[in-house]
C-alpha cells in the first residue's frame, strides 16, 4: 500500500510531537562538525518543550563519551540524553537470562557497561560458558575474540548484535559495519543474531522507555534504518537530507520507508510544514506542480523553495506504483535546476 504524499503541520513539529528521537550522524553532525544550523534549530525546539534525545547504532561509545562530543559541538546534552543500540542490545538480553548471567562481549567500552548496566556479567572466552554472546562494532575487534564467539553461539549460546549496519563512514569512504562484522559468527555457525538497533524495534523501545515519550517524533537521514524503524513501530517520522539520502532516494522511496514529512534539515522541527494539494493527477507544494504524463513519465514545473518541489515530487511518485529512475530523472532535473 502506498504512503500518503508527505503531511502537512499547521504549527511547527517541535508543539506537535513531545520527544525528537534524533539520529545523529548526518542529522546533527557530520564527522567532527556540527551540520550547519543544527544546534539553533535543537535549541529552539527545545526552547517550545520538545525533549530531545539522541538515538544511534553506535555501540563504541558510552553515553557520556557521545554527550560528550554533543557539548563540544554546542549542543546541549547530558549521558541520559543519548540512546545506544547497545543499551537496546544490554535490555534484550536482560529479558532472555536471568541476573548474574555470563555474556561474552565482542565490542567496545560502551558495549560491556551496558551489558553491566543491565545486572549481565561481561566474559571474553567461550571457556566461560556464556549464556549469549553480544557483538558491536569497534575498531579493535580481534579474529581471537570473534572466534571465541563463535565457539560459544556453536555450543548453543544467544547471539545477538547491537544493529546490522553493513557499512559504516569512513575516512576514505564506506568501511565495513558491524552487520558485516556479524557474517564472521553467522557464516561460522549457521546462526542469525538477534538484532537490536534500527531499523529493528528493540532500540525505539528502549528510546520511549528512557525519554517516557508519548507522541514521538523520529529523525533521521536514512531511509533504511531511521525511517523504516519509524514505520516499523508506527510512528511519525522527518526526513531530513543533510546525510545520506539524496532527493531521487526520497523520491523513489519503497512504501515501507517513507516518511512523514520531508525538511531540507532540523530547521523542519521549527517550522510549519505546508500542505500538498493533489487535484486531477496534479501534486503542488510552494508554487510547485508534478504531475504524471501521458507517456509515464514524472514532470515538474513552477518555482520556489527547492523542498517545496520535492515535496511535490514525492506526492506525485507516491501516488502509483512503478516510479524508476528512469520515469523520475527528468522531474528531478527540473529540481536540480531550481534556485533554491
């Protein structure tokens, strides 16, 4: 079933929705700099009573070490601010074992006190007979400690990894992630691992526990993993594109990551979002119209706001199934083209 064009918000998002479940790379930084105009747009949020919590994969870090970096940035941000799959990953096994039991971490610092957080007992061989092994990304991981992994989810341990990112940014470009790092184990054993972090339900569980967030709100830059967890777990949901996604990627868009409403960056929390007007096969937003002609292809004509286009552009290829690259690409010049 296809996704309703992109909604509309009379006020601005931060007096709609009480909690601002964040992702961070790519929304509020990228690498070591804050994206441009992210803390006025968090401080004003806040500033309307939004809470904000800031939620990741990440399993490296702690809490703190990620509060940490946010204050140094100029954003406001506290240990309990921040959500971790690893404190997602520490809960889910807390469910399954009882209090006391081995776990082997295969992980970084931010890993095993979660584990410990959680009343589990971190182990680092298989000798120890652990009850599940838990695996994360960090740098340092070591063929010796993988394979001690290995030999435990063999003799019948849990396994379970914080998220399943494939890849993860580098330097130099992509680097592998943990959900490659995971193959190792799964491939040694013919066991799949649990998963917690999005797009998987356990992490936005853990987020709503921790912030008691009632109506929440995620944001994120990824359509495979911030937006389809919202989907997932059916809450609403910004798309903002200072990351990953590109407009051709929002607008071509499986059903099932969709989001909810579409912002050039967290400036989207602030402001109203303007309607989308659909009439006789025609989509506009902002003095923008995208329509389908009679050859199949998607069109754009008008002028304005470059988000506003998009917006249209979104509702127009929602609309029907079988939007390619193909039957998009000249709609999508037309955007490229714009002033703004």
């Amino acid at each position: 079933m296809n996704a309703p064009a992109p909604r509309a918000s009379e006020e601005p998002l931060c007096r709609s929705y009480d909690v601002a479940l964040l992702d961070l790379d790519g929304v509020v930084y990228i690498g070591g700099n804050a994206v441009p105009g992210a803390s006025q747009a968090l401080r004003k949020a806040a500033g309307e009573g939004m809470r904000l919590a800031y939620v990741t994969n990440n399993a490296n870090r702690t809490p703190a070490a990620v509060a940490q970096i946010l204050t140094g940035l100029g954003i406001a941000a506290a240990a309990e601010d921040v959500v971790t799959s690893a404190q997602a990953a520490a809960r889910l096994l807390a469910e399954r074992l009882p209090a006391g039991a081995p776990v082997l971490v295969i992980g970084g610092m931010g890993l095993r006190v979660a584990v410990r957080e959680r009343g589990l007992r971190p182990v680092s061989t298989a000798a120890d007979r652990p009850a599940a092994v838990v695996q994360g990304y960090a740098p340092g991981i070591s063929y010796p400690l993988l394979a001690e992994g290995a030999l435990a989810v063999a003799a019948g341990a849990l396994f379970v990894g914080t998220n399943a990112d494939r890849t993860l940014p580098g330097p130099h470009g992509r680097q592998p992630g943990n959900g490659s790092l995971l193959q190792v184990i799964s491939t040694a054993t013919g066991r799949e691992p649990l998963v917690a972090g999005k797009p998987e339900p356990p992490l936005h569980k853990e987020s709503v526990i921790r912030t008691g967030a009632r109506h929440p709100l995620v944001v994120g830059d990824r359509l495979d993993t911030d937006i389809e967890a919202a989907q997932r777990v059916d809450v609403d949901s910004l798309l903002v594109l200072t990351g990953v996604t590109s407009p051709a990627e929002a607008v071509l868009a499986a059903p099932h990551q969709r989001p909810t409403y579409v912002a050039d960056d967290l400036s989207g929390l602030v402001e109203p979002q303007p309607a989308v007007s659909s009439e006789a096969g025609a989509f506009g937003c902002g003095g923008w119209t995208a329509r389908w002609d009679d050859g199949g292809e998607l069109q754009l004509s008008g002028h304005g706001r470059r988000i506003d286009g998009l917006r249209a552009l979104c509702a127009a290829a929602w609309s029907r199934d079988g939007a390619t690259p193909d039957t998009t690409a000249r709609a999508l010049q037309a955007l490229d083209g714009s002033a703004s």
